[in-house]
C-alpha cells in the first residue's frame, strides 16, 4: 500500500521519503543532461532528442514496473492517485506551458536542476513560472465555468481505447523501441561527440 492511500504523504517519513526521491530525481536529471537549457530545447529544433529519449525510457520502466508489481500482487493499481481528465483547462495550460518550454528552454522542474547547478539563466524562468502561478491564483474565481470546460472524470488512454493496461503497456513499449532506433538510427548524432566520430558513432 502506498503513502497516498494510507494518508501519510505529509507525515514525517512521507516528507522525508518526497526529499529524498525528489534529491533522487533532480540528480539523475542532471545526469541525464537536463540541467541544460540548450540540451532541453534541442528537440523542438529537432537538433538533440535526449528529451525524449530520457522521458519515454522512464515511462516505459515505470509501466513495466508497476504492470509486474501489479502482477505479482505487490502494488494495486487503483490504490494509485489518478488525476481527472479537463480537456478545456488541461489543453490550455499545455499550450502555455509548451510555448514557455519553447521560449525559455526550462521546464519547473528542470529549471530548479539547472539553477542547482548553477546555470543562473533559470532563475528568470523560475520567477515567471512562480509568478504565473500566482497570477492564476488571482483570476481562477473569475474563470467560471473554464475550470470544469470537458470533464472527464478519471479516464486513461487504455480504457479510451477499449485496451487493457498490459496491451497498452506492450505498444507503448514497442512505439518506444520504434523511436529509440529511428532517432539512433538517423537523428543528430550526440552534441557532445568530436566532428571526426561522427562515421564511427553511426557505424556501430
């Protein structure tokens, strides 16, 4: 059972277990190379697709993971917090976010790894989105009837497909290999690599 389902997410050991995955998280992002704006933005210029090789390779560990827990009776899967589907706020907020991903190359979290790293560019983008927020705050009574603009309850792309989790689990693994080898295969080669191993790199 987990922390959200026995109420303990703001008890002691649920603030200590958040800091110490979210210092988990935040290292591997860095890691990973995403304390760099440049690096972040490469793939809306289909110039580096770290991005969305990272991003697709947690996904996909993660339903697999939970897929075999589930399996194996250890985790149960609608004990797991699922937020509700709003199409009209939900679409909005992701254009606003992607333009602003765009424009600054920092996503929140993000912005936080590369500020801890030392990369000052994000501390602007920190301040907008800190800002952002609380002028939502200020104008979301006079929103109205836009908050709840195509509620969908709890829905996910397996039941809106008519699919179960594991089939669902298996394609979006299979679209994922598909891309891995596509981007390895005729994408950029890596950013960082010398000009001269670039025959090398795309011959092994």
């Amino acid at each position: 059972m987990n922390l959200f389902a026995q109420g303990l997410l703001d008890s002691p050991l649920g603030l200590l277990l958040a800091g110490l995955i979210g210092l988990s998280f935040g290292f591997w992002l860095e890691k990973a190379g995403f304390g760099s704006s440049r690096r972040l933005a490469g793939i809306f210029y289909f110039r580096d697709f770290t991005v969305l090789q990272v991003m697709f390779s947690a996904i996909v560990t993660a339903l697999l993971g939970l897929q075999t827990l589930s399996v194996l009776g250890l985790v149960d899967l609608t004990a797991l917090y699922r937020m509700e589907t709003v199409l009209g706020p939900q679409i909005a907020g992701g254009l606003v976010f992607g333009v602003g991903f765009v424009m600054g190359g920092w996503c929140p979290g993000t912005a936080l790894v590369g500020l801890a790293s030392g990369r000052l560019d994000a501390l602007p983008f920190l301040l907008g989105a800190m800002l952002g927020s609380l002028g939502y705050a200020a104008v979301f009574p006079a929103l109205g009837g836009f908050v709840d603009l195509g509620a969908c309850g709890v829905s996910t792309l397996p039941e809106s497909l008519g699919l179960s989790a594991g089939t669902m689990t298996l394609l979006l693994t299979g679209v994922a290999l598909l891309l891995f080898f596509l981007v390895n295969r005729f994408g950029p080669r890596d950013p960082k690599a010398p000009a001269g191993d670039l025959a090398s790199a795309r011959s092994t």
